[in-house]
C-alpha cells in the first residue's frame, strides 16, 4: 500500500444526520493508513434534517480534523462536490457520499495508482442499489459511450481519489447529477490519465435516497445535452464554459 503524504477527504451531506457520526469515526479510524496527515471536510447542502447540529459537535469532537462548511441554500449533489474541491487543502483530495454506502479504508485500494497525471475513480463490484437505480446506471453508461466515447464503468461511484493540482482551473458547468461525468470529461480533454480499481458497495441503513429523484435525472438529461451540443458547436469554448473548481 502506498501511503500518500496528505489528504483531504470530503463528505457531501443533505439529510445524512443519522450517517454523520458513523461515516466520521470510519474516517478518523482509516485515515491515519493512507495519509500521514489528512483533514476530513463535512459539506452540507442546505440539509433541512439535524446535520448542521450533527456536524458541528463532529467538528467540536475533533478540533483541528474536522470541519464544516454549509450552503445557505441547496445547490445540488454537484454543488456539493464544487465546494469540497474548493475547500480541500492537501495536495491530494478525495471524497465519497455520506450515506456510509462506502468504508474510508478502501481509499488504500486507490492511493497507490495515484501520481501527478493521473485520477484513480472506484467501481463498485456488487452495487448495492435497487434495481431502478442499477437500471439507470447501465443506460445512462451506454449514453455517454454513444455521445461522448467515455468509457468509465462507473463514473458515478463516489469514491474517487485526485492530484489536487488537476483540478487548478478546470471548469464544470454542472451542479446536477452530471457533474462527475462532465469533471472525467474535461480531465480526459486535459490528457489526465482515468484509472479505475474495484471498490466494495454496502447497502444504505439510514437516510433517504435522492438520486433517482425525476427532478434530479431530468437535471442531468439537460447538462448532458448542453455539453453535447456545445462540444460540436464550438469545442474550444464548450472546455471553458463553466465555474472554476480551484
């Protein structure tokens, strides 16, 4: 296993406040294996449940680990990774939802593939998802395929591993669902090399789901098409279109 030197690890949150606790002692647990020193970032998307209470004893309970930033109004799961990119401080960052469908120690599963030109993304072996959710992944797979030649077996599986530096200046234009897409889409124009490692998958035993929301996949369906048709009207301009990470 290769140890990284620092590490900021990010958790998007909406609604995760019986997830909190259990996803912060896993981090705090596994971190110390794959970074000498880390941080542990609580990014909370205008969650209307007890997060922002939650949060701030976890933060209380941990000086100097943790912290915690809160949107003053919903942005959305993309949103959500934009400010824990911008937030993170090491020279690498990682994240993962805070739905605890993930354990922090497999990011050692990553970390030894990481360098300077390469981003290291998790496939989960046995998606622990119902069937619709399964569904939409293998078509929404198959779409990007078909209209962008992306390749990755499962962009969205949120346990990805970066070089912080890759992400200085690059620009995403979506908050949505599409976010993560669009983020291997621009790095790949950029010749940043994609690696993927299989990542265990647990159920979800607490919180609401809201990926499969129709609000949500409607949203993605637009950014989807709006970089489509952007890279064939004008490519050049379509990789700057957007809102800086870093």
């Amino acid at each position: 296993m290769s140890r990284l030197p620092e590490l900021s690890l990010f958790f998007p949150c909406y609604n995760e406040a019986d997830n909190l606790e259990r996803i912060v002692a896993d981090a705090i647990a596994a971190l110390p294996l794959v970074a000498d020193h880390f941080e542990i970032i609580l990014v909370d998307d205008c969650s209307t449940d007890a997060t922002p209470e939650v949060a701030a004893r976890l933060v209380a309970a941990h000086p100097g680990i943790v912290r915690t930033v809160r949107h003053a109004r919903n942005q959305g799961y993309g949103g959500a990774l934009r400010t824990g990119f911008a937030e993170a401080r090491a020279a690498a960052v990682a994240f993962t939802d805070g739905d605890a469908q993930f354990r922090v120690a497999d990011l050692a599963r990553l970390a030894p593939l990481l360098d300077p030109q390469t981003v290291v993304v998790g496939v989960r072996t046995h998606r622990a998802d119902p069937f619709v959710r399964r569904l939409y992944a293998r078509i929404y797979r198959l779409a990007l395929i078909v209209c962008f030649g992306l390749w990755a077996r499962d962009v969205d599986c949120a346990m990805k591993l970066f070089p912080t530096a890759v992400l200085r200046d690059l620009r995403v234009r979506s908050d949505g669902a599409f976010f993560s897409a669009e983020l291997l889409l621009k790095l790949r124009a950029r010749g940043i090399h994609v690696a993927e490692v299989g990542v265990p998958h647990y159920p979800r035993t607490a919180g609401s789901p809201t990926g499969a929301k129709p609000s949500v996949i409607l949203r993605a369906i637009r950014d989807f098409w709006w970089l489509r048709l952007a890279r064939w009207v004008a490519p050049a301009r379509a990789e700057r279109e957007g809102r800086a990470l870093r």
